[in-house]
C-alpha cells in the first residue's frame, strides 16, 4: 500500500480551524466555536497557509477575506471532515456492525422502503441506515452515500446498477370525486384536472396508450414534484392522481382512493438500486442489496434482481 505523503496532510487542528474561519465568516466566529482565542486561530491558518505553500486568505483591515483557492478548498476539506465525523460515529455506535449512507426518492421511502426497514435491522444486528432524500442525478464523488435508489434506466454514471422493478400506473381518485365524475371510458378524463409528476411529463399520454385510447390534445392538469403531495391532492378531491401501482395499491386497500380503468399499466422506467464499483464488497451495501431484492421479488411479480453494470 502506497505511504501517504505527510505534507499533503494537514494536522486536523489546522484544518478545523480552516473550516470554522470559513463557515463563521470571521476568525472571531470560529475562535467562539473552537473555544480558541483569536491569535491562535490565525495562527494555526497562517501554519495551514505555509503548508500549503498558497494563500488562502487576503488580509484586510483586521479581517480575512477568503481567495477562490480557499473557496474550492473548503467544499472539499469540509466533507472530508463531515467523513471522518460521520465514521467515527458509526464506529462508536456500531463497533461490530457497519453503516450505509442510502440516498432515496421521498415516497418509496417513506410509503413503501421505511415500515419494512425493521425486518431488515432486526435481521442484521450492528448495521445501521441513514436515509437521505434526493431527487435528481448526482455525483458519487462528490456526495457522501454508498449507494442511491432511483427511478430512471441504468445510466447512473460510473454505478453497479441491480434492477429493483419496472413501474406500472394506475390513475386513481377519491371516492366523493368520482361520485361526482364517474368515468367508464379514458375519454371521461379529458375534461377532468389530471395530476402529474413534474418528472413523468410523458406518464398520462402513456396511460391513456395503456388504455387504447388518446390522450386529450389540451391537458388540464396540475404539476407536482412528489408523489406523496399528488395523493393528498386526490385524496382532497383535487383532481385524477396517475400514480405508481405499489402506491396506488397501498390507498385503494385503506379506502382513500379508488383506481380507474385498467389498472398497472406499463410506465416507461424501472426503480434501481446503485453504487459505485469502490463500494462493491461493502458489507453492510451487500446486506442491503440482497434483503431488498428478495423482499421485492416476494411483493412485486415483474421484480429482476441481478446486477447490471
């Protein structure tokens, strides 16, 4: 294993006070959180500064105004140092077990992913999850989780992806709104508010496809970025929901919605799990990985587990 070069490595004491005088604006600030004098703050980045062999800050009228070196420094040292805590943490909390930091879409986790997470910690003494909710694409390198359940295709960049299930949809409404709107054929929806993600802008023309008929050349509809905002409107009578099947079943069994035509029909994209290949062997990832993929073929007939990258 290659040694590490120690002039590459500040002391953790001149890079905590790095990052205080960055966060706090002020060497006063971070001297305040750092239970620090002010001298001595400025001291430990003066030593970080030579170090370093660049200035960080420029010196003006007693205050220290931060260069762009200094800026693009910070985003980096502040994570490495959010690492380190978040992993001591876990090794304190967890001393036999491990952690996973699992970045997921809000609804699956809180509808479908968290009333069933206590089988799996029950089943895996030690490991813990912390849950994190994300809605667009990001950059393994630059954010701190092991791995991302999405939906899309198995494009994640530089991922192993495992197929969890393709999508179906079903457009549903509350009871009291179909009393009022009954429909017996798609077409009964063109002059109703048809509620849509404002990530599945192709989904009703794909229901109505689904339905062998057309979509209504003018929509009225209403966009919304999270499934769990799109039921409460439903379920408020606001309008048609097209949602997700495992969603849609989990209302129409407690009563709140009812489904509408031909229900789970095919959308045009799958739930993934992924990571990138340097967590491949984690531990508490293959854990994870092989838990969910068994629980989801049980629940969902059209599941595919296997690894695809």
């Amino acid at each position: 294993m290659k040694l590490r070069q120690r002039r590459f490595l500040p002391n953790l004491s001149l890079l905590m006070a790095f990052d205080a005088v960055m966060r706090n604006g002020s060497v006063t600030g971070a001297a305040q959180d750092l239970s620090l004098t002010q001298s001595t703050v400025s001291r430990l980045v003066q030593s970080l500064e030579a170090q370093l062999g660049q200035p960080l800050f420029i010196r003006h009228r007693k205050r220290l105004v931060p260069t762009e070196a200094a800026h693009r420094y910070f985003r980096e040292i502040s994570q490495a140092l959010d690492q380190i805590q978040r992993s001591s943490m876990s090794l304190i909390a967890n001393p036999d077990g491990g952690s996973l930091d699992l970045a997921v879409l809000p609804t699956f986790a809180t509808r479908w992913l968290a009333p069933r997470l206590p089988a799996f910690l029950s089943a895996n003494p030690g490991v813990s999850i912390n849950l994190a909710t994300r809605f667009k694409a990001f950059s393994f390198d630059a954010e701190r989780f092991d791995a991302v359940i999405y939906f899309g295709h198995d494009d994640w960049p530089g991922a192993v992806h495992v197929k969890l299930f393709d999508e179906r949809v079903t457009a549903c409404a509350s009871p009291e709104f179909l009393r009022q709107h009954p429909v017996e054929r798609a077409e009964d929806l063109h002059d109703l508010v048809l509620l849509q993600l404002e990530t599945r802008l192709s989904a009703w023309t794909d229901w109505f496809a689904g339905q062998g008929a057309a979509a209504p050349p003018v929509r009225n509809g209403m966009l919304m970025d999270q499934f769990s905002m799109m039921i409460q409107a439903a379920i408020s009578g606001l309008g048609v929901a097209l949602l997700p099947d495992y969603l849609a079943r989990i209302e129409i069994a407690e009563g709140r919605l009812r489904p509408i035509l031909r229900t789970a029909v095919p959308g045009t994209g799958a739930y993934w799990l992924a990571w990138p290949a340097a967590r491949q062997g984690l531990k508490p990832l293959e854990a994870f990985r092989g838990w969910i993929t068994a629980r989801i073929a049980d629940e969902f007939s059209d599941a595919i587990p296997g690894a695809e990258g």
